[in-house]
C-alpha cells in the first residue's frame, strides 16, 4: 500500500526554520520524481521543490530559492524540505507528492504558518 505521511508542521516567527519531512512507503522513492507541494487559503497549490533522478537532481520556486532545499535519504525512503528565513507569505499547508512508474500520490498534508 503507497503512502506518504508528512511531519515537522508548526508555527515559526519570520526569519525562523522548520524542517518538513515525508515517510514514503509501498515504493521506493529513487524511482519517483518526489515534490513538495503548498497550498494557502484562498489560492491553488502551488509546486515549492523537486528532486529526481539518480544524482538527486533538483529544481525549486523561485519564490523558495535560496531559502529552501528539498533533500532525500534512500535508505530511510525519507523526503525532507528544510525551509529557512520563513516569510508570512509562506504560510500554507505543504503536501508531498510522488510521480512515478504506477502512479501519482499525495500526503494529508501539514500546516506550516509564519507570524509573530
């Protein structure tokens, strides 16, 4: 059975850190273009980061660039988004998302909210 099931949600001060992560299992995620996703209220889901390939290639926003960075640990079948210097605007429940040989899969979800 696939799944993924996203952690490390939580409210941050702007400027703070979180580190989301994504436990995949019933497939192995080196095999899979593996994204975090966002959504805020009020607006469509947004792609924030990939990595794929066997270097672990990766691509982001540009609205994340050199905040965040999206990494992997095969071993573990782990997924992780560390975000830095978190604004207000990143705010939004953010999704794991797997794209892949048999198919397309989506976590719950975990809020991360930014404010003071």
């Amino acid at each position: 059975q696939v799944q993924l099931v996203e952690s490390g949600g939580g409210l941050v001060q702007p400027g703070g850190s979180l580190r989301l992560s994504c436990a995949a299992s019933g497939f192995i995620i080196s095999r899979y273009q593996m994204m975090w996703y966002r959504q805020a209220p009020g607006k469509e889901r947004e792609l924030v980061a990939i990595i794929w390939g066997t270097f672990g290639s990766t691509n982001y926003a540009d609205s994340v660039k050199g905040r965040f960075a999206i990494s992997r640990d095969i071993a573990k079948n782990m997924v992780y988004l560390q975000m830095n210097s978190l604004k207000p605007e990143d705010t939004a429940v953010y999704y794991c998302n797997a794209n892949g040989p048999i198919g397309v899969y989506w976590g719950q979800g975990t809020q991360v909210t930014v404010s003071s």
